[in-house]
C-alpha cells in the first residue's frame, strides 16, 4: 500500500543557482548537450565571484557570450526572485538575445515602448531584455534621480557587448546642436567663445572651422573659458530642451562639469564621465556583468560606468581558445 503521508510531507527540491548545472537541467536544442569548455570556464568562475558587484567576462567571438549572460541572469533569478535586466546595444541584438533565450528554455521578455513592464519581470521569473538607451535616457522608465517616475530596483544587471557601448552611453549624456539643422543657434553659440580663442592665439582654426574650411578640425573652449559661460549657454540651450527631451534632464544641472567642443558640423556639451549616478536602477545594482568578446582598455568600464577598478582589474577570461 502506498504511504501518502510520506508524499505530502516529502520536502521540495532546493533551487538550483550553479548556472552549469541550470544548463544542465535545460531543454536544449537538438545537437547541443554540453557547454564549450570555455563557457563552462567562465561561469564556474563568476559562481566563485557571484557577490562581486562588478565583474567583467571576456570571450572570444564566436564564443557564446549571449548564452553565458543568459544563464547568469537565470542563476541570479533562480537566486534573488528579482528584476534582472539585460542590456544589448541595438533593437536587433535584443531580439537575437530573445530567440536565444526561448531556443534554450530560459524565460524571458523584451522591452517594449509605451508598454507596462510585463508582470513576470517584476516577480523576478523572466530576465528583462532591452537596449542601453531604454535604460539610459533622461526620461527612463526604469526612473531617474529627482524625476516623478518610481525606480525600478534590479537584483543584477548584465551589459552586453559592453566594448561597443562606451559611446552610445556617453551620447545619452550629450548636447549636440548640428549647424545643418540650426545654423543661428550654431552661429551664436560659437560666437560666445570668439574671442577666448583669440586670447590663446587660435582666433585663425577657430574660424575655419565654424566656417566650414577646416573639414577636420575640432576645437575644445578652454576650461577657463567655458567655467566662465556656461551659465550663458545652459540658459540658451534651456529655450531649446524641448528638443533635447531624453538629453536634458541629465544635462541641466552639470553644465559645470562638461566638455565643449567646436566642429564644422556641431556644438557639442558633454560631461567628463557619463552621468551614470542619475540612474539608480544601475547606480545602485548590487551586481552588475560587464561582458565583452575584447576590451582593449579596461578603464574605459570605469570612466563609462562607473565600476569599481579593483574589481575590472581582474576579468574573467577563459584559457581555451574553444
């Protein structure tokens, strides 16, 4: 006779967070039974690392990056029960992550403009999969410092092809007023610095350049310079933020703390690191994964985004060449 007291009182199975042994228990596509020895390499690692707060990946090409960011992102799921958003640098790279995430089972979702945050991100049981603009934007769902949006708080978050990012975060921190679509503001701008340049003996390239003459040539207003004016051209550019509507929230405030740079084609502001801290979705995640297939400078994670050095010093790499 069969016991079912036994069955009602049997414990349940603890959740499993090694992401090899997660990948282990998939479904899987035919022909795939096993991870590349390096994917395996490098998740045995970040498992061994997994409360470091930054932690940077590298693989080769080819190597299943996306693969290894997805089980990273289950372990922690599987974890935390919490947000976890997965950042990829464009539209079609967040559906290519998509498909691989459904090709091995791993529940997920995508962002979706004008669109409620799907249930189940919040719950903490489908990894959130869109781009670094969704995130990084003055007016980000996710929330950002002093705006009227609710943060979104995330367990983790994981930076695809962080390499490639560097410059769309940075332009999300950005003003650029092209002379092509706005010669007079263009014109008047410049001419607020006409005569710093004049003082440092550049008066000649700096005229080229806002002529048109010099293709190539960029200029930088003196620090001195634009300390001195930057108040006169945040409360030009305020008259113009509606065109700046996802740039000017993070800018309006920081003036004191950007670059300014003169070509033929724009006027450029632009802080000295990405303003990443008005994000707390990102400033405060308590764990964040860096992957990349080559970062040539590491301290660019630290200038972009803010990681902390000790931690980007030492990437996970993998010793097979798989």
């Amino acid at each position: 006779m069969v016991d079912f007291r036994k069955l009602r009182t049997s414990k349940p199975q603890p959740t499993i967070i090694d992401p090899v042994e997660i990948f282990r228990r998939l479904p899987k596509p035919p022909g795939i039974n096993d991870l590349y020895t390096s994917q395996a390499e490098v998740l045995h690692t970040w498992a061994s690392n997994r409360n470091t707060r930054d932690i940077v990946i590298k693989l080769h090409t080819g190597g299943g990056k996306t693969l290894v960011g997805l089980l990273i992102a289950q372990s922690i799921l599987n974890e935390m029960h919490e947000p976890v958003i997965y950042l990829s640098p464009t539209v079609q790279l967040v559906h290519q992550t998509l498909a691989k995430a459904e090709e091995y089972n791993i529940p997920a979702v995508v962002y979706e403009k004008g669109v409620d945050f799907p249930d189940e991100f919040f719950a903490g049981k489908s990894v959130l999969i869109c781009t670094y603009q969704a995130l990084f934007n003055g007016r980000s769902r996710f929330g950002i410092r002093g705006g009227s949006k609710e943060i979104i708080n995330a367990a983790a978050i994981i930076l695809d092809d962080a390499h490639v990012s560097f410059s769309t975060v940075r332009e999300s921190f950005t003003l650029r007023l092209d002379k092509n679509e706005d010669l007079e503001g263009y014109l008047h701008l410049t001419n607020i610095f006409r005569n710093d340049f004049d003082e440092v003996g550049r008066l000649g390239t700096f005229d080229d350049i806002v002529s048109g003459e010099d293709i190539y040539g960029i200029l930088e207003v003196p620090y001195w310079s634009w300390k001195a004016r930057c108040s006169q051209v945040r409360e030009y550019m305020r008259n113009k933020s509606d065109s700046y509507p996802f740039e000017w929230p993070f800018m309006r405030d920081a003036f004191g703390y950007c670059h300014c740079l003169i070509s033929k084609n724009s006027f450029v502001i632009t802080p000295i690191f990405p303003l990443v801290d008005l994000v707390p979705s990102f400033a405060e995640c308590p764990r964040r994964i860096f992957m990349s297939a080559t970062i040539g400078d590491d301290s660019a994670i630290v200038r972009t985004f803010g990681a902390d050095y000790e931690s980007v010093s030492q990437p996970i790499t993998s010793s097979s060449l798989a």
